[in-house]
C-alpha cells in the first residue's frame, strides 16, 4: 500500500507504428507519438478523426491491429484495462448511480485493498483537491455537471494514477463553467503533475490547455506542436484550416519568393519553389490600413461586403479584386469603430511579414 | 379608441387591469383537466365494471353463509380446516421455487441475451417469446406428453443410458415447477433484459480502468445495476404463480393443490360460491401484502418507475 502511495513519478508514454482498422477504414494509420512524462497532451481532431481511438488504446479498450504502447519501460499493449493502473474520465463521467459519491470514488482504492480508515482519508481528500469536501454522501443523481464533473475527476485520482486520461470530459458543461474548468484541470495538472491525454474537438481548449497539441485526421498525426506554434504556423492545409479561422489566397512562387495577384509578398520564411502555396490570413491578424503603409506589411485592397458588431469584436467580410473573401476581425475600440469603413466602401487590408505564413498544399 | 375598449371590457367582467385575463385563463386550465379527465373516463368507467364491482360483490358474498345472512363461517372454515393451511403452504411452496428457479435460468440468458449484437438478440429473443403466442394448455399438455411414464424424455434417456428406470417427472411437484417456469420465463427475462439493455457500457469500462477485474466489474457494477429489472421480474413471477391454474391442475396430477384449484371445486363440486369468495379474498389479500410489503423493502416505486436510474 505503502509502495502505491509512494510511486508518484509522472511516466513517459511511447506510442509506436500503432495501427487500427475497422473494415476499410483505418481508424489509426500507423500513428507513433511521443509523450513526456508530466506533459499535458491534447489530441485534438474532427469527430471520426481517430483520437479517442488513441485514447481507447491507450486505455486497453480497443485493440489495435498491431502497434506498440509503453509506459515507461512497460509495454502494455497486451495489458487488459484492469492491470494498467491509469485515471480515466469519460466523456459522460460514467459514475456509478448506485453509489454514492464517496464509494464511487474509493472504488479503486477498495479495488486495491486500501484500509477502511485510510481509504475515507484519501477520498475526502481527492474530493478536497476538486472542491468538492463534504460531498460523499451525495447520491450521484444530486449532483450538477459540474460537480459530476469534479467527482469522475477525484475518481480518477485518488488511486494516484502516473497517467491520467480525458475523453472530452468538458463537452457537456455550459460554456462558462467549461472555459472556468478549463483552467482549472490545468491548475490541477501543474500540481498533480502525472502525464495527462487529453481528447478533445474543441480546438480553443486545446490551445488554452495544452503543452503540446497532436492534431489528428483520418488516423493520422497532422503535427505535432507547442499551441502557439501550431496556431502561427501550421504544418498543412488540414491544420491551418481546422485550427482558428482562416482564408486561403492562392499564391505563385516563382524563383523562391511568393506573389499573390501579381504582387511580391513579404514572408517571415521563403518557401522552397517545390510545391503550390496558400497564403493563411487569419482573420484577427488583419489590420485596416489607413492612409500610409506600415513597414514590413503586404497590403490587399478590397471593398467592403458585409460589416457585422459581435460585442467584444466587429467582423468584416472585404471582397479582393479576384473575389476572394477575406475575413477581418477586430477589438470594438471606441476609436476604432468610429472610423470603420461602411459597406460597398473601398478598403486597404494590411498583414505584418511576420504573420504572412504560406501554407504548402501537400499533405493535406 | 383601442385604450377605451379595453377599459371597457376590463370594467364590465370586474377585472384588475393589472391582470389582464387572469378570470380567463384559470377557466381555460380548468376546462383543460375536465376534458382530459373526460377523455379517461371510458376507461376508468370499464375498470369500475370490470374490477372494482366484481371484487367488491366477492367481497360482499365471502361474508354470507349458505342462509343469506352475514357470517365468518367461511373464513372460520380457513383457520379451522388443515387442508386449507396445507393448501395456501403448497401454493406458496410452488410460486416460490417457480420463482426461484426462473432467476436461475432467466438472469444468465436475459444476460446473454443484452450481451448479443441487435440481429442476433432479436432472433434469441423471438425463441424467448413463442411460448407466449401458443395456448397454455397447448403447452401444458405437450409437456405431459415429453414427461410422462413413456413419454419422450424418459424413452429416450433410457436408450441413451442416462437412467434405467422411467423417472417419475409428471403429476408430481417436479413436473409442475418444468411446466410453470416454462411458461413464466418469459415474464422474468422480459424485464431483466430491458434493465440489462440501459446499462451504460461505459459503467463496466469504467470499473474496469479503476482496476477491476471481469467479474469484479459484474458483480459491484452490472449485477446491481441490473437488480431492479431482477426484481420486478420475480415479483410479476410471484404473484402470476400464486393464482396460476391450468399447469399445476394437468402436471400436478391431483398431487398439487393451489389455492385456485380449491375455489374451482368449491363453485363446480359443492356450488359454495360463499367458501370459493373468502378463498379468493384471502389470495388478493395475500397478494396484496406481499406487493405492499416487497415494495416496502426493496423501494419498488423507485424500482419501477425510476428504471434504475
């Protein structure tokens, strides 16, 4: 008992070649990834994109084709679930309704022979650490989402598990108490410290939750990256296109540079002649340019089609000379909205080198 | 022009203008409940026919003696006689090991049963519910024929060597018990397999990644879980037994005396409709009890109607 307390080292986790099919459909294709120990991983993809697939064979419910899964040293992709010893929170917290909310958490201690009087200690105190004291008398059926939330979570932990897994555990909360939890399941991460996978579709909880993000479509791994570098610089059409807003203008290199509409553009990182480009233009790095142009900014002249107030922040729709729409959005300053162009007025949209990033069409 | 009749109207029918309509609208409520009260009232009109005057006349005549006035004589009968005592510890006997061992058949196969995928359970399930679409007496005497001295089941096991001597299967308790759980299986794997069905597989999973193994996982999450339908499925069981008539009157060859058995003598044999009113009686009573009692014990309203939920 002793020696489960003490083991609390956050454990790496090595996924290797693992593949997984269901019919004609490669659920994984060949999918290897690395994971630090102690690392807060999001995978993060569209539905059917094959991360809980991922998720379910790191947990031992589904089982890959072939593929190889260790934690630490271990290999346990022949481990059924019962002998891996990881946290687990389902999508729909899957409590036990005939439980109340302090058995359901000392289930795994139960499971594991933990002493009565040490096991009631334990519980409060994982019921503590998601302020939730004094509830484990409750029935399950008394609790909010968001308390049932916290219970699966101290279910999870109290056996202190070297990993723990997430099956988008905040899709079925409101959306206020699911950007608060957001927070803090990261705080809670930081102090727990154990090797958290985290599943979700939401790509904006991916960035505010993440240190490394594995985007994942059609069983692949897109990239894998920091948030910030996979929002500034995504590896691919898919990534770009799935990870914040975004319009793409055609672009022709030719001799190392890109030119859009016959116009040089300033880029942070020229593009190898090789393959066809995008430009990504999201829409909260366009400025509206007036009267001289800032140094180091491509400039896109356009006329104004639509013009919309969304509270925290106005969204325009600018029409470019090949009718491609471009999306811009920005903060509602007072200054700023005062000198907004209006609709069918000619407008000259600006974006920093910087944020000028081509985005190859291979691999996509 | 609009202000003033509205004026108007709220001064003629005395209304605070604050509360525009509020007379109105609390006639309409009314009227509402009083058509869907009227819409019930057919069925509630033939449940009173049907029900609730037969068994209150049941109850009326049970106190009449043979002379048309008011008594307990055959009430006084039940304590006194030991075939009646006798009688009501058979017909608890049967429903009791009916019931018993239709759990130990029907919990394992509603089991298997939610375990088959969509297709397959179907089918399974078309062979659990056949015995329902054929005549009980059909069934009783088929099995009378499987059972018997020379029937099938003894001819057969005597070829094969399982036994030398015909066991004696039929007109005994033994042959009554195959002939009632035969027919009240269904009523058990019915509701175990519907309180099967609910359960989130993601329960199992879940105790399963917390550390348990299979059957740990079977028997602290899916078997309770799955106990409300066990419950309502033995009780509908029980108290189907306690009045059954057709299969312990055939298989029970005279040996087996249910309570129902004994009211049908009483109105054929001896045309005592007073004695066969106070059996009857004493059953729903005994039934009723029972209902009351198991609900009582097992929160049987949170049982049938919460679902397990």
């Amino acid at each position: 008992m002793n020696e489960n307390r003490q083991r609390g080292e956050a454990l790496p986790i090595f996924i290797s070649n693992t593949t997984k099919t269901y019919g004609d459909v490669f659920a994984l294709d060949s999918v290897s990834l690395d994971i630090k120990s102690g690392e807060f991983m999001t995978l993060l993809g569209p539905s059917g994109s094959g991360k809980t697939t991922l998720l379910m064979v790191l947990a031992g419910f589904t089982r890959p084709d072939h593929g190889s899964v260790k934690f630490g040293d271990r290999e346990v992709v022949r481990t059924p679930p019962h002998k891996r010893d990881v946290g687990m929170v389902f999508q729909n917290y899957a409590l036990f309704p005939h439980m109340t909310v302090a058995a359901n958490v000392g289930f795994p201690l139960k499971l594991r022979g933990v002493a009565s009087a040490e096991m009631a200690d334990r519980v409060e105190g994982a019921l503590e650490t998601v302020q939730l004291g004094g509830y484990g008398a409750r029935r399950i059926d008394q609790l909010s989402g968001g308390q049932k939330q916290r219970v699966a979570l101290a279910r999870a932990i109290v056996f202190e598990p070297r990993i723990l897994l997430m099956d988008e555990p905040l899709s079925a909360l409101d959306k206020k108490l699911r950007e608060h939890m957001q927070i803090e399941l990261r705080h809670l991460h930081d102090k727990l410290g154990m090797t958290t996978v985290y599943v979700t579709h939401d790509q904006r909880e991916a960035l505010t939750m993440s240190d490394r993000i594995a985007v994942i479509n059609h069983g692949k791994l897109m990239q894998l990256d920091k948030p910030r570098q996979i929002y500034d610089f995504p590896s691919n059409k898919f990534v770009a296109d799935f990870i914040g807003e975004s319009t793409f203008l055609p672009v022709e290199v030719t001799g190392g540079k890109a030119s859009y509409n016959g116009t040089q553009l300033k880029t942070a990182i020229n593009p190898s002649s090789a393959a066809s480009y995008d430009l990504l233009m999201r829409p909260e790095r366009v400025s509206l340019v007036n009267g001289r142009t800032p140094r180091d900014t491509n400039v896109f002249k356009g006329t104004v089609s639509d013009l919309v107030f969304q509270g925290e922040a106005f969204l325009m729709y600018a029409t470019l000379s090949d009718g491609t729409n471009v999306a811009v959005r920005g903060s509602t300053l007072r200054d700023t909205m005062a000198n907004l162009p209006t609709v069918g007025s000619s407008v000259t949209l600006g974006l920093h080198k910087d944020d000028t990033v081509l985005i190859s069409d291979a691999g996509a | 022009m609009s202000t003033a009749d509205t004026v108007i109207v709220n001064a003629s029918s005395g209304e605070d203008a604050d509360r525009p309509h509020a007379e109105g609208l609390k006639q309409d409520a009314f009227l509402e409940r009083l058509r869907l009260f009227g819409l019930c009232s057919p069925a509630l009109l033939l449940v009173l026919v049907i029900m609730v005057l037969p068994v209150t006349w049941l109850f009326y005549i049970s106190f009449l003696s043979d002379e048309g006035t008011f008594s307990l004589e055959h009430y006084q009968r039940m304590i006194d006689s030991k075939s009646y005592t006798r009688i009501f510890l058979t017909t608890f006997k049967v429903s009791i090991l009916t019931t018993f061992i239709c759990v130990i058949i029907g919990y394992p196969l509603a089991y298997f049963l939610s375990q088959l995928p969509r297709r397959a359970a179907a089918i399974c399930m078309i062979t659990v519910l056949l015995p329902f679409w054929t005549s009980l007496l059909v069934r009783t005497y088929a099995w009378l024929v499987l059972l018997q001295r020379k029937g099938i089941l003894n001819t057969w096991a005597i070829d094969l060597g399982l036994w030398d001597e015909p066991l004696k299967l039929v007109h005994n308790l033994s042959g009554t018990l195959i002939g009632m759980v035969h027919i009240m299986l269904p009523f058990l794997v019915l509701p175990v397999y519907g309180s099967m069905k609910v359960i989130d597989n993601d329960y199992l999973k879940a105790a399963s990644n917390l550390g348990a193994t299979p059957a740990q996982a079977f028997r602290q999450v899916f078997l309770p879980l799955s106990m409300p339908g066990l419950f309502a499925g033995a009780l509908i069981v029980f108290v189907l037994c306690l009045g059954f008539f057709v299969t312990p009157a055939v298989l029970g060859g005279g040996k087996i005396i249910m309570v129902s058995m004994r009211i049908t003598d009483n109105i054929e044999l001896f045309f005592n409709w007073g004695a066969a009113s106070a059996l009857g009686v004493v059953l729903l009573a005994l039934t009723m009890g029972i209902l009351y009692a198991s609900s009582r014990l097992l929160k049987l309203d949170r049982i049938l109607g919460g679902g397990g939920h």
